[in-house]
C-alpha cells in the first residue's frame, strides 16, 4: 500500500534494501554511522547492519574516494556520502583521476562499482560550500554516469539502479527537495538511468530542467497556464549522463521553442551543453533561439541573497516571454539571459 514518503525515507529505504539483498554493499562517509549523516540519510543503518556495513570515516574526503577504490578492487560496492557539495572537492583528483578512468585503463578488466552522494544546491538557506551546484565539473568527465533524482520515487529507483551499476555514479540528491513528500509504493521502479520524463505535457514551450529546479518549473507551467494561456511542457531530465536525447528532441520539435533551467552558475555550465544539444538537433524546427535561465555568476551568497540568485518563477516567466510569440526576437536580449542575468 502506498503511503506518504519524503525524499529523504525514500532514499534511506533504498540503502536499506541494497543493504540487505547485497552482503557487497558498504555504506560509508562522514558522520553516516550512529549520527545516520547530516541529513539522517542514513538513519538506523548502523543499527540494522552492524558498523562492518555502514560506518564513520575520518574527515579526509580524498581518502574516503580512494579507500573506496580499494574496496571495489576486493569485490564490494562502497555508497560514500559527501556531507556537502563542495566538501566532495578535495576528492575531485581521486574522481577524475581513478574512478572514472579506471575501465578505460584495465580495458574493461576492472570497474569501480561505487556511488558517490552528493547533497548538493541551495534553497535552504545555507552558505558558501554548503550549497554549491557541482554537476557541471562531473558531466565533463568521461566515465562517470551523473544522475539527480527530483521526487521520492525516482530517488529510490535511481539509487537502488545506481548502487547495482557495475560503473561509478555521481549521485546528486537536492537538499531542498529532501522533505518533498509523494505518495509511494516501496519498492518503486521509475525508468531506469539515462531515460528523462515528460512530468507535464504542453504543446507552446519546452521547459527542460533537472534535480533542485523541477518543482519550480512546474510551478512556474502551472502559472503560465492560469495567468497566460501559455501551455509549457516541463521535461525532468533526472539523468545528466548518459543524456537523452531522444526525449528532449522530441519535445521540442513539438513545441518549436525550448528554455533551459539550472540552478548552477550559467557561464560553461550543463545549461549551456544542454541548450547546443538541443540547437544542434532541433534547429530547424525551432522558432526562436534556445534561452536559459540560471544561477548568476557569482559566488554562492550568503542566505539573505539566496533568493536573488537562484532562479524563480518570475525569472522563468520572463524567459518564457521573450521567445512566446515574439516574430523576431531579440538576440542581445537572449544572450544576456542566457547567463544568468535577469534581464
């Protein structure tokens, strides 16, 4: 029977689960053991499986990387939990240089099976290093697979396919998201790693969004509905590698207009590869140049500006508007918005 789940239970059931169909599995990481992490992700784990299965590791996060290397080596499928984004960032070299090159350098003879867990992006009124939006540095590296599940059901599903995955994967969970709630049916199986979702249907714009700003986006759909007339079809992504194209393709041949929306920093970001992926596919269909909306290029800031630099509903909206119906939009205009810049 299905029942009312947070983001969080949804994401410690499927650790739980993992746990206790696979003796392989290992969960590990700063305070994870009889504190269950900063976030209770892993609350009751060390209880339930003894302190061999789920247990505290030094505040060393490059060795936290690199022991998990071993561990795979000797046949286990480590779960490491970074407390915060950017606390992940002094294991970025063991990341970059190991993890996701490890197959490619034993021709396939070893894989790195682990999940790295990253809290990650803002919305909670946090600080420097505590909200970072890290996704940009880990698309960029080849063999890494780089998921961010946005409701309950794809958080279980995706971790349960993730810690089953012979590849390593970057698991960037939204902190904002962790006390959404959804009705759920434990265990949930959504679609499976490198598919996106149509989460709502329209036929004007596509909205193409992933992790922290899905619920934004649908709001703002929703809002443009009531308010405009505007009918938007809001994709979720929920894997950034592998990408698919095939979905968001789709969309917008439909809609013959497309806005990206990423909460990180706009310049070199996911939103831009996204928004060349859907030019480069898509442009004979489109009706206006591809827009994005983002995060300002800035620093993350202290919690009193946190509302000025994440993107919002107005800022979505506003987007929306420029490219609707305009017969020749403003490209300058575009270009500057696509930044991050509200215009």
């Amino acid at each position: 029977m299905s029942q009312p789940t947070t983001y969080a239970q949804a994401l410690n059931a499927a650790l739980r689960d993992s746990l206790r169909e696979d003796e392989s599995v290992l969960v590990l990481g700063e305070d994870v053991g009889a504190l269950g992490g900063v976030f209770r992700i892993t609350d009751g784990l060390t209880r339930d499986f003894g302190e061999d299965r789920c247990f505290d590791t030094p505040l060393a996060e490059a060795g936290i990387a690199g022991f998990a290397v071993g561990l795979c080596t000797q046949g286990f499928r480590p779960v490491i939990e970074m407390q915060f984004d950017a606390f992940g960032y002094p294991a970025f070299e063991q990341v970059v240089s190991h993890v996701a090159k490890m197959r490619n350098r034993t021709r396939g003879r070893l894989t790195l099976p682990m999940v790295i867990r990253y809290p990650y992006a803002g919305g909670i009124g946090g600080v420097e290093h505590h909200c970072d939006s890290s996704e940009g540095y880990y698309v960029h590296t080849p063999g890494l697979h780089v998921v961010t599940p946005s409701t309950p059901a794809d958080a279980y599903s995706l971790l349960r396919e993730a810690i089953a995955s012979p590849d390593p994967v970057i698991f960037l969970e939204p902190k904002s998201l962790y006390w959404s709630k959804a009705e759920l049916e434990l265990p949930a199986r959504t679609e499976p790693i490198g598919r996106a979702v149509v989460r709502r249907e329209g036929t004007d714009v596509t909205l193409i969004t992933y992790g922290p700003q899905v619920p934004n986006a649908l709001k703002a759909a929703e809002v443009a509905a009531a308010e405009e007339d505007w009918s938007v079809e809001v994709i979720d992504l929920r894997s950034l590698v592998p990408f698919d194209d095939e979905t968001v393709a789709a969309s917008v041949r439909r809609t013959g207009r497309a806005v990206v929306l990423a909460e990180a920093q706009g310049f070199g970001g996911m939103g831009a590869e996204i928004a060349a992926r859907v030019s480069e596919r898509c442009f004979h269909s489109l009706a206006a140049p591809v827009l994005r909306v983002s995060g300002l290029d800035i620093p993350y800031p202290p919690p009193i500006l946190e509302h000025t630099h994440l993107p919002g509903v107005d800022r979505i909206l506003d987007t929306i508007a420029r490219l609707q119906w305009d017969d020749e939009p403003d490209l300058t205009h575009a270009t500057a918005g696509a930044q991050g810049v509200p215009a």
